[in-house]
C-alpha cells in the first residue's frame, strides 16, 4: 500500500511517501523544510509566517515526492489535522483534499500525536514487529480475524503491549498507554507549558536563540546539573500529570537575583559561561528527573511490556540515557524503544504511517468531513 503523506501542524513543512507490504515500512521518500530561520528573530513560532511558508514550501516538495512515483499508483492521501496551529493545519489539509480528489484516491486526517507515537516504527528495531497488515479481500480495510474470531496483529504483537509512550515536544508533555496499534488511553499530560515550550523559553531568558532545546542541551553538557537546585514540579503528585511553568519561573527569579552580567549579554565576562552550563545542566536536568519519575510510575502501574518516547524532545541524549538507565534499573524485564533521531522531530513520514493505522481501523474519512481541529485528542 503506498501512502502520500502530509505534514503541516507547526513550523515544520513535510510531505512523504511510504509503501507497506507484508507489515514492513518502507520510505520511498521524505522531505522536510525547516522554517528556523524564519522564526529565529522573534524567538518562537509566528503563525501568519508559518502558513505562508507552508503554501510556499508545499508545491516545491510534492514535485520532489510525485517524480518518485507514478501518482495513480497512490493508494491513500494521509494528512495532519490536528492538533497544532490552526491556519499551518489548513493548509496541509486544503492541498491533501486538492490531491486526494484529483486522483480519486481515499483520505484520512491524523493526529499529529499520533504520528509521534508511530515514529517508532520507522528505521527503529520494532519494525520487527508485525504491522496489522491489510488483505485484499477487504480493499486494505481492517485486520483480519483469524479462524477463532481473534486479532492476529494483536496475537503477533503480544510481546509489545501494552505499551506506555512518553510524548514530550515543543506543543505537548503526554503519558499514553497504548493496548494495540490505534487503541490509547491518555493517562496524564501537561496542565501549562509543555517540556519542550519550557525548554525554549529558558533558553530566551539565557538569551541562547530558537529553537532552545538543543542549545540548552549542548551548554548543559559541560555544566554541573546540581549546581542549582531547581523545583520538580508535581514530581510526587498522585497522578500523571505535568507542569512546567513553575519550573521556567524559578529559573526566572534565579536570574533577577543575580547581577545583569550573568544574564547572557556578554558572553565574555569572566564567570558567565560557566553560570550559564550551570544553569541549563540543572534545568535540563530538573525537567528530566519528573519526565522519567512519571513515566517509570505509570509504566509500573499499568504492567506495560514495552516503554516508548516521541516528538522533538525525545532527541534529549541525557533524557535518552538517563530513561534506559530508570528502565534498566526498576523495570528490567521491559522492552524500551526510541525513535530514531531524524524522526523525533514533526515529520510527513510518521503521519503516513499513523494514517495507514487509522485507515486499517476504519477505512477513508469522507474528504468533506476532514477539517483542521487544533485541539484534536488522540
């Protein structure tokens, strides 16, 4: 089954096409336009820029995907809607329903977290395990029930789930428990500012760019993660959710009580780099210790098989490690798997695949009924 796939949630523009065969994925293409430096100067996402750089960057990278393939041989048009910003999800939309109707192919909308739980699968060991496959007796709807009335993509995967999926991004902080492909149960997420947003707003105050994740994780490798000791909020809370603002605020207050040359502005006065590691390593490090208390919780509660992360902060290398290091240590029995780097971040190739699920479950959406939805749960 060949899937072109579209992915317009933020500021990231993306367009992909994957062929399924047998429950094995494989990438034909997949092209993603950064729009960084468009944003850079003003420190975060501005939505009338995204768009326009989306309807910009959309036609460019479509012809790169469509010289791959002789388009009628698509077979499903997958796009985001939702959730994400509004005008960037219509504008992947409006071109995949464009698309979708002039080959006369069937549609489906994604959720963009969705997608981020699916990344997994793609260039990661769980491709070994078994896809729910699509047959042709039921034109590439719905799993097939063997002889016994039961699932066999659930018998094949019995060594997989349940599953819990640490989804940490720029937009989204959430704990889902995943029972089979397409079946979740949101089980906490962030009350305020999610991980990643957190990131980069530290990272304006230390006066360190956009995006400020990576920076803040560059400089905090050579800084001293106990150097400053910063609240992890609701770390013991009896529940799974998060809140990161509290977080961002202590490290506020941390700055307005040192003196102006610690602030980032002059990257030359004598001991101003090293508060700056400091800082990051502790923030990083603050930020970590409650995304891995949470994730270690729940997956102790629910007798999950299998820990996975997604979306642009799963790139982290120290949330990476220090995860592996939790799991090895109070669940050595469980499986932990990552999405590899390239598909951490917002990507089309993840959207093909979660929409692959989703038509396997419930077959095409009907193109009119598919709108851009910025607050869509999974």
């Amino acid at each position: 089954m060949k899937i072109l796939a579209i992915e317009t949630s933020c500021d990231d523009t993306g367009v992909a096409l994957l062929d399924i065969k047998g429950g094995k994925v494989k990438i034909i293409a997949d092209f993603v336009s950064s729009q960084t430096e468009i944003h850079s100067p003003f420190g975060g996402v501005v939505p009338n820029l995204a768009v326009r750089a989306h309807y910009k960057n959309l036609p460019i990278l479509l012809e790169k995907v469509l010289g791959k393939i002789n388009p009628k041989k698509i077979d499903l048009v997958a796009t985001t809607n939702g959730p994400g910003l509004e005008p960037c999800l219509w504008a992947g939309v409006n071109i995949a329903k464009v698309l979708a109707k002039a080959l006369d192919k069937p549609m489906v909308g994604v959720n963009h977290l969705e997608g981020h739980i699916a990344a997994n699968w793609l260039g990661a060991s769980l491709r070994n395990y078994q896809l729910p496959m699509a047959n042709d007796q039921t034109n590439f709807k719905h799993s097939k029930l063997n002889k016994f009335g039961l699932d066999a993509s659930k018998i094949q995967n019995s060594k997989l789930f349940p599953a819990v999926c640490l989804i940490v991004s720029g937009g989204h902080t959430q704990l889902v428990l995943m029972k089979n492909f397409g079946e979740y149960k949101i089980l906490g997420q962030t009350r305020d500012d999610a991980a990643g947003e957190a990131f980069d707003k530290v990272a304006k105050l230390l006066n360190l760019g956009y995006p400020g994740g990576p920076q803040i994780a560059l400089l905090a490798k050579k800084g001293d993660s106990s150097a400053f000791n910063l609240p992890r909020p609701m770390i013991g809370s009896n529940n799974y959710d998060f809140s990161f603002s509290g977080l961002k605020t202590a490290v506020l207050y941390l700055l307005e009580g040192m003196d102006s040359r610690f602030r980032g502005n002059d990257k030359k006065e004598s001991g101003n780099d090293k508060i700056t590691n400091d800082l990051c390593a502790s923030f990083q490090q603050a930020a970590i210790d409650v995304l891995i208390a949470k994730t270690i919780k729940a997956a102790v509660e629910y007798k999950v098989k299998t820990i996975m992360l997604g979306g642009g902060v799963a790139a982290n290398q120290e949330l990476r490690k220090q995860m592996s290091m939790a799991i090895k240590k109070q669940l050595p029995i469980a499986n932990y798997q990552l999405p590899i780097l390239k598909y951490c971040a917002d990507n089309a190739a993840m959207i093909g695949l979660a929409g692959y699920w989703k038509y396997q479950r419930s077959g095409g959406d009907k193109i009119e009924n598919i709108i851009a939805k910025p607050n869509l749960n999974l």
